[in-house]
C-alpha cells in the first residue's frame, strides 16, 4: 500500500514540476523578449507591429489556457480517482481551486486594466508575484502605474514590491 501512495505523490509533484516548467518557460520567454527594453520592429509599419502584438498576446492565453487545461484534467483524474486516498484527493481539490481562483483574478486585473485605456494586456498571478504585460501604445505614466498597482493589490492582494510592470511592443 505504501508504493501506491508513493507513486501518487510521484504524480501529484510531476503535475507540478510540469505546471512550474511552464510558468518558468513563460517567464523566461517574456523576460528576455522585453528585457526592459522597447523592441524594434524590422518592417516598422503599424500594421506589422500590430499583428506582432496581437500575435504575442494570443499565443500567451493560448499557451496559457492548453497548460492549465492540462493541469485541471490532471488534478481531476487524481480528484476521481477510485484508489486515490483521502489526502491526495483534498490536496487535489485545495490545488484545483487556487488555479480556478488564479484564473479568475488574472482575468478581473486584465479587464481592469484594458479600462484604463491599454489595447491589451495579460496578467499572470502567482503567490508573492503578479506579472502585468502591456502594449506600449498607451505611455505607462506614474499615475498609470499606480492605478495597476491598486488594482493588482485589491484584486489579488498583492503589495506593489511583488508587481512587475512589463511593456510589449
């Protein structure tokens, strides 16, 4: 009986060792394509640089939305399982509902943001760090800044120090 348990929890720590993968890959991939700098366009027509954004933005929830869709069917497996004990299925249920919870969050901030006059935006919540991507048609002025920083700290309680702003071309 202890080999079952042990390889559920080998599942349940390789779920999240995929789930953290992405997320690291994500960042990564964000990082080192704003790298605090504006990136330049080759063609440098407005059109080109609009579908480059609208590209990046919809390859971001795309990416996002296929990895939590694994996630979730992955925890609800573990959650149905017939041989699942007790505790795997509540930490399950626990990691399911943070995710639901994230995604939610992460939506509220980035319909909030748009509000504020950002042709887009995408947002991605994590415990101690929220991550704001947005265009860069719109200056990102101290005033701006601040109002996202409200929103990030009332909609996901986070304080300003654990927010990163980050301009996409």
């Amino acid at each position: 009986m202890k080999k079952g348990k042990l390889q559920k929890k080998h599942f349940i720590f390789m779920g999240l060792f995929l789930a953290l993968c992405i997320t690291g890959t994500a960042n990564y991939y964000l990082s080192k394509k704003t790298g605090g700098q504006q990136l330049s366009i080759v063609s440098g027509a407005e059109e080109q640089e609009n579908e480059t954004a609208q590209t990046f933005y919809q390859s971001f929830r795309t990416d996002r939305s296929a990895a939590r869709a694994e996630e979730i069917a992955y925890l609800d497996t573990i959650i149905t399982g017939e041989k699942t004990d007790p505790t795997t299925k509540k930490d399950a249920e626990q990691q399911k509902l943070a995710l639901i919870s994230a995604i939610e969050t992460e939506a509220n901030i980035e319909g909030l943001v748009k509000a504020l006059g950002y042709k887009e935006c995408v947002v991605t919540v994590k415990p101690g760090s929220v991550n704001v991507v947005l265009d860069n048609e719109k200056e990102l002025t101290e005033a701006n800044a601040a109002q996202i920083f409200e929103i990030v700290r009332t909609e996901a309680g986070e304080k300003s120090e654990n927010v990163k702003i980050i301009l996409q071309n």
